[in-house]
C-alpha cells in the first residue's frame, strides 16, 4: 500500500469512528446479526442481538426502540447488508463493521 491510499484509509476510518462516536452519543442501539455461535464466542455487553437471517420479521422491534442504530457483525459485510435493509424501512442507523469497532466505544461498567 503507498502512501497516498494509506492516507484516504484513514480519512474513511477516522469518519466511520467520528460517525460510531455521535451514533453513541445519541444513545444508539447496537445490533449485532451475527449467528449465535459468533455472538457467543464474544460480544458487546449491551449489544441486541438479532440474527441477520431473522431482521425482516423483527423490525417492528427495531423500529419499536425510537432510537438510532449501529448495525455490527464479524467484518462488516452482514451489518452492512442489515443497515441497507433496515435503511429502506425508515430505521436511523449506520454500519459500525465488525463488533469490536463499536465494542471499544462502549462505557464499560
């Protein structure tokens, strides 16, 4: 990787985190649609977990939270597919990529 494509990597990581932070801030959801092994092998505390196959029966739940969401998975490909979805149904919400974006984010009690 050169230097310049260094350079706008981070630009678009430094916005996702900006964007992860202010999605915190409004006291935003953070739903995790991986399976139930991956939630499981580890997890954010306060994370819902709703796996991505169940999301199209289960968003009048979602809906039902009145606050925004940060959709999260293992690399960011599933969250990005649940945000994209759940987007075109009216739900505020933002692909935070894999768990532990968000997780290191995250108060912990």
């Amino acid at each position: 990787m050169n230097k310049l494509s260094a350079g706008l990597f981070d630009n678009v990581t430094n916005i996702m985190v900006e964007e992860i932070k202010k999605y915190l801030d409004k006291g935003a959801v953070i739903l995790d649609v991986r399976t139930d092994e991956e939630w499981d092998e580890g997890h954010t505390e306060i994370a819902q977990h709703i796996v991505l196959s169940v999301i199209p029966s289960e968003i009048e739940k979602i809906k039902s939270w009145n606050k925004p969401v940060i959709a999260v998975c293992r690399s960011g490909a599933r969250s990005g597919q649940a945000t994209q979805f759940l987007e075109s149904k009216g739900v505020d919400i933002i692909n935070g990529g894999p768990w532990q974006n968000v997780d290191q984010y995250v108060c912990k009690s």
